[in-house]
C-alpha cells in the first residue's frame, strides 16, 4: 500500500445524483449503498501494533466492498437506463432516419456525418 493511500479512511456521503420518485429504479437506488469520498486519517490510530494494523485494513477491505456494491448499484441503473433508451421508440427512430439519410447521401454523392 502507498503512503498516500494509507493516509486516507473512507467515508460514506450522500449520494447528489438525481433519483426519480415512485420508480422501482428510484427505490432500489435507495436501498444501494451512497458513493464514497477519501477523508484524511487520524493519526493516533497509527503505529499501535500489528493488531490494530490488521483491524485497520480489514476496516479499509470492508469499506472497499462497500464502494464495490455501490458501483455495481450504480452500474446497473444505468445499465437499466440505457437498455430503457435503446428499446424506446424514439431512439428506434432515430436510428431508422439516420441510415435512411446515409442512403440518400450515398446516392446522391455527397458524404454523410455521422
């Protein structure tokens, strides 16, 4: 482990992103853990042996596995959104009338952006 990162606890904050209500979205983000930010060390707790180095990093492998289930959380909803987004009809659309306009550029000679 690094200097660096042995100076630093991780503490749980309250997560800013935006949670629709009254979704079952909204309500399983509720129930996933809040993201996490690094905040400076104690320094009395350092250097009392090897017992409290040993509690120290299970404390820090538990914080981890927190940060861990709060990126899988996290990853799932937009996992869900975009899989929402790509299903939609609108986006269906889209992409109809973009390959649609890439023909007609073709025929007609001049190059399509993308």
């Amino acid at each position: 482990m690094r200097q660096s990162d042995s100076d630093h606890v991780v503490m749980i904050q309250p997560d800013p992103l935006h949670v629709r209500r009254h979704t079952p979205e909204a309500s399983a983000r509720a129930d996933a853990p809040a993201p996490t930010a690094l905040v400076p060390r104690q320094s009395a707790n350092r250097d009392q042996g090897p017992a409290n180095e040993v509690s120290r990093m299970r404390a820090e492998i538990d914080e981890l596995h927190a940060r861990l289930s709060a990126s899988e959380a996290r990853l799932a909803h937009v996992e869900g959104r975009l899989q929402r987004i790509l299903s939609s009809r609108s986006y269906r659309l889209a992409r109809k009338l973009a390959g649609a306009r890439r023909r007609v550029a073709a025929l007609v000679g001049v190059r399509a952006t993308p």
